[in-house]
C-alpha cells in the first residue's frame, strides 16, 4: 500500500483497478468525467478503457464484457443514468456474471447540470444496491466492496458519489500491486435472453433480493452507530458527504447524539436499523436530494418515533447541504440556540455569469445564424448540451430551448409542425450529434419537417475537458481511429441539402445559412472550426484605429469577453484575449477594426 493524494473520482478508478478491472466505458460528464480520465492516465495495458459514443453505449458494453464473466466499469453523470436506463432496467433481471459497478455522480447544486435528480431513487427503481460514499477514502474501498457485492448477488451495484466527493481531495491508502481478473468466458444459457416468461420470475426474486441484500449490508463497515458520550436518545441518520459536516458540527460543539452513519442507503441495512431506532426517541434524518434514507425509516419506525427530515420541513429538498446548514438544523432539533459570530459586512461579490471564449467560433455560428434569419418573420432557435447553450446569453440570444442531450433537434420539430411558417433552426455540437443528434435527423428526413440544424464541429467535446469522440479520430487512450465524418452521417441519413463552412468565413457562412434556411425541408449547416481553447494562440490581434464612430455595435452584438468600452465609449479590445478570430472585424460598419502585430 502507498498513501496518495486522490480526487475522489481518481479514488474510484484505483479503487476499481484494485479490484481487478478488466473493462471500463463511460461518456464525460461533470461531476464524473476524471473516472475515466484516471483510468487512461494511469493506463494498465490489460483493461480495456473508452469513451463510448453516448451513455446507453457504455452500460451496454459493460454488460456485455459482465456476461463474459469480467470486472467492469461504467461512468456517466447523473443525467446520463436516463439515457441509458433502457438497458439498466432489463439489465437488473437478467443479471450479471463479473462485478459490475455503475458509478453515477449526483450534482446538488446543481453546479452543472439539467437537474438535480437522485440515483438512490433510481437505484431504488431500478430494485439495484447502492453504495454512497462520505469521501475519496471511502469511495476507494467502497467500489472494491461493490465489486464483491455485485458477484455475490449477479446484479449490478450504483456507486453514487456527488460533486463534493468526486472532487475533494484525500490521502488515499492505494494498492500498488493490480491484477486484472481474466473473463472466464460466455457461457451460452437461455436466460441471457429476456423473454416475459423470464421477466416474470426475474423480478419476483429480484424482489426477494432486497431482503437479502439488506442483511449483507448489516456486515459492512460503512454503516455504523456511534453514541454520544451520555445517554441522549436524540438520533440523527446521515449519509454522504453531509457525515463529514455532521461529525464536524458534533465535535465542534460537543453535541451529544447517537448518529446513524449510512453508506448503503439503498436497501438500508436491516438490523442495523433497527438496532439504531430501539436506541433512540426520534431521529433527524440528513441527506442530499430526495428522501430514500427518510422513507425507509419512516417504514422502519412503523409510527412508533418521529422520524424528522424533508417531508417534515426540518431539511430542505434542494441543493447542496453544509457545515452551516446542518449545525442550523441540528441545533434547532436539539433544541438549542445557535450562538451567530458577528461577522465582518464585506461588500457582494460581483456577478461574473459564464460566457463564450474570446475567439469561440461558435460565437461566430450563432451570429451568422442571427444574420441569416433577420428577414424571418418569426425564427425560434432550439439549443442543445454543451458549451454552445451559452449562446442564450445576452447579446447573442440564440438559444430560446434547451432540454437534454440531442433534443434540439426534435424540438425544432415539434415547434415546426405546431408553427408552419416558423423559421426553426437546431444547434448542436459534434460530440452531441453522435450522442443523441442523429435518431433526430432521421425523423425529421422521414417526417419532412422543414428544419435547419447547424452542427458546431469543433473537433472535441469541449464542455466536459477535450475528450474525443467517433469524429476525432482519436480513441480514449490517444491511439488512432477511423474519423467519421458528419456530412456523410447526415447524406446517408437522406438530408439532401447539406453546406459546410468555416464560421470564421463571415460571407460565405451567412450565405450558406440563408441558402440553409431556405430550403423546403430539413437542411444542414456543419460550422468547423477548432476549439479555441486547443489552438496556440496567434501571434496578430485586432485593434481599434481611430476611425471608431463610438457606436458599440462591435460590443452591443457580439458579446465578446475580448472588447470593452473605454471612458468615452470607444471600444478597446484586450490584445492578450484576442484570438484574431476577426468576427468584430465583419461587425464594424466602418471597419475601424483591424488586424496587427501583438508586439507591433
């Protein structure tokens, strides 16, 4: 063993290489991309790792690899546990072979995501086990018991960690020595196939399984009582992160508890709680999201004690919970007075909402778009997941929907049909057209729904820290790959009319829109242009002369973080943001923008 210092997200890969990985799939999404970011770091030549092309993908070839009797490993984020539900769902009756883990990182917050959904409610759903690590050390041996636990009972085990556990860091006491386990092999037998017959009785022992699986979780060190130094009967339930704060609150004002620490809140160990409910009068139950942990006591109890949380209003539903947060609640269901610091009055922190890189070309795409469309009765741009839903923001204003990945493109549908006439364009980045984007391009081909999409290649996925996707060219571990190419996609999807240009090519992207915009039918625009964030920064930028007529429209319309209105209004562009991207440029009426040495 050696002792590091891990992100909890590097915890969990070496914690499933500890355990003797053999597969690991996932797509990057925050709070859960570094899983498999480790997994390619670290790179153990025997485990096979990759980013697949959506969520579903990789649960599916996680099973698959599970079937053949191999350790596998599958990451997504919360929202993509939707995507790939589908096969969870059947996956949990059919069962598996090898350990498989499933780990899905929750967002309280939500800091980036669509929703503040529970995996423990989809564990409990989905009648799957689920381990909720209060740290990266925990989260290190808990996928290493999920692993044990999985062989165990045939089925698939949620890890859940959220953000604040994915991305703390710890000192971690690592195994140095890893061994892959080999698959033993598939084994043909009827029941890999699912058929009602099988479902039915499947499910019948799935549901006998959770009586099972709580009396294994009575066995794990993760779930424990631990009294207080008197004799309260005052009793607080807690798990994730939030036990870390509450033993925090508890030391620092010497409260005196019996504090019920789960690390299994789904099913919750069987005599351990009811060992923790004979010892206490009423219990305050503390964890993020929704009330699993609340629930299942509250069944447990049998109205026998209050059990105190969500649904009684003493803890809130949403966001994040803190130290502060949880000494407020613990005080007042003690019933103790908190004694407030006065603390110093410190002016607000200035608003800094997130923005569009200078010299983004996606900037450059929805400008055009605007452009395009400004003789347009009526227009309704439709957005999607990715950096480019910033483009709601003022001054562009071009994202007026944004629902989940790839929906951009069937709400630009549903729009159309209930608006004829309407101008409907969908954008959606290139790592997200081959997540979701193209079951979408097919219905509007077959529907003939009179739709523009504009797909903003920008040769990475950008959002979630440049990781490849099937139009890369690139695999997971960097090795080479055949590069798909999205034109093709699309004209094999029978789009007829389909233009791809360079954004940063002012004239001819605003013709092709208008052309694209035009056409009687589904139409396609590919904007290509890298990332700004991947290209070494030129050694030209724009600068204002002194013809600048003071009229702001290089600022008003734009929105680029680069420009600036000096004291008497003229506008300034920062020469060490510019990225001589050169869009400000075709703003100017008078083209008082020019372009010039740095140094010059």
């Amino acid at each position: 063993m050696a002792v590091k210092v891990c992100m909890g997200n590097e915890a969990i890969a070496l914690g499933a290489l500890a355990a003797g990985i053999k597969v690991a799939a996932g797509y990057p999404g925050t709070p859960s991309t570094e899983i498999i970011e480790t997994l390619v770091a670290v790179h153990h030549p025997d485990v096979k790792v990759q980013w697949s092309t959506n969520e579903k993908v990789a649960l599916e070839v996680a099973a698959g690899a599970a079937y053949a009797g191999a350790r596998t490993l599958c990451t997504m984020k919360q929202v993509g546990l939707n995507v790939a539900s589908d096969p969870l769902m059947s996956l949990a009756y059919i069962g598996i072979k090898g350990g498989m883990v499933i780990a899905v990182a929750d967002d309280p917050g939500p800091w980036s995501s669509q929703t503040e959904q529970d995996t423990l409610n989809f564990a409990k759903h989905a009648n799957l086990p689920v381990f909720d690590p209060s740290s990266p050390e925990e989260a290190y041996e808990m996928v290493q018991a999920a692993y044990e636990l999985s062989e165990a009972f045939a089925l698939p085990v949620f890890l859940r960690p959220t953000t604040r556990v994915c991305h703390a860091s710890a000192d971690v006491d690592v195994r140095e020595d890893i061994t892959v386990r080999e698959a033993e092999g598939f084994n043909k037998r009827p029941e890999w196939c699912i058929f009602p017959a099988l479902s039915y009785r499947r499910h019948g022992e799935l549901e006998v399984k959770q009586n099972e699986l709580a009396r294994a979780f009575d066995t794990m060190p993760f779930n424990r009582i631990e009294r207080g130094a008197g004799a309260s009967r005052k009793g607080v339930a807690v798990s994730g992160v939030s036990y870390l704060y509450a033993k925090e609150v508890i030391g620092e004002l010497g409260l005196d508890v019996v504090l019920y620490k789960v690390g299994t809140p789904y099913p919750l160990p069987e005599k351990t709680t009811l060992d923790f409910l004979d010892a206490v009068d009423s219990v305050l139950v503390i964890e993020e999201l929704d009330p699993v942990v609340e629930e299942q006591l509250l069944i447990a109890a049998a109205g026998k004690r209050p059990i105190l949380g969500k649904r009684s209003g003493h803890m809130p539903w949403n966001g994040e919970y803190s130290f502060e947060l949880i000494k407020k609640a613990l005080l007042s269901y003690l019933g103790m007075e908190a004694k407030e610091a006065e603390a110093e009055t410190l002016p607000p922190l200035p608003v800094r909402p997130p923005v569009l890189c200078a010299g983004c070309p996606h900037r450059a795409s929805f400008y055009e778009a605007k452009v395009a469309t400004k003789d347009c009765e009526k227009a309704i741009y439709c957005g999607d997941i990715g950096c480019y839903t910033l483009g709601n923001a003022a001054p562009l204003n071009m994202v007026d929907t944004c629902l989940c990945m790839g929906a951009g493109i069937t709400i630009a549908q549903g729009l159309a049909l209930a608006e004829p006439g309407t101008k409907c364009l969908a954008f959606i980045g290139d790592s997200t057209f081959f997540h979701t984007g193209i079951p979408g391009i097919i219905n509007a081909v077959y529907q003939g729904t009179d739709i523009t999409v504009i797909i903003l290649d920008n040769r990475t996925t950008a959002m979630t820290g440049h990781q490849p996707h099937p139009g890369t060219g690139k695999r997971a571990l960097g090795d080479d790959a055949p590069a798909l190419d999205i034109e093709t996609i699309l004209r094999g999807c029978g789009v007829r009319h389909i233009a791809s240009v360079n954004p940063f090519d002012y004239e001819e992207a605003v013709a092709a829109m208008k052309e694209a915009v035009n056409y009687p039918g589904p139409s396609a625009v590919i904007t290509k242009a890298p990332c700004i964030a991947q290209i070494k920064k030129p050694s030209t930028a724009h600068f204002v002369d002194d013809k600048c007529i003071k009229c702001g429209r290089c600022i008003r319309e734009i929105g680029c973080p680069a420009i600036t209105p000096d004291d008497t209004g003229r506008a300034v562009i920062n020469s060490s943001l510019c990225t001589d991207c050169a869009l400000c440029a075709n703003v100017c009426p008078i083209h008082a923008i020019k372009r010039g040495e740095i140094n010059g």
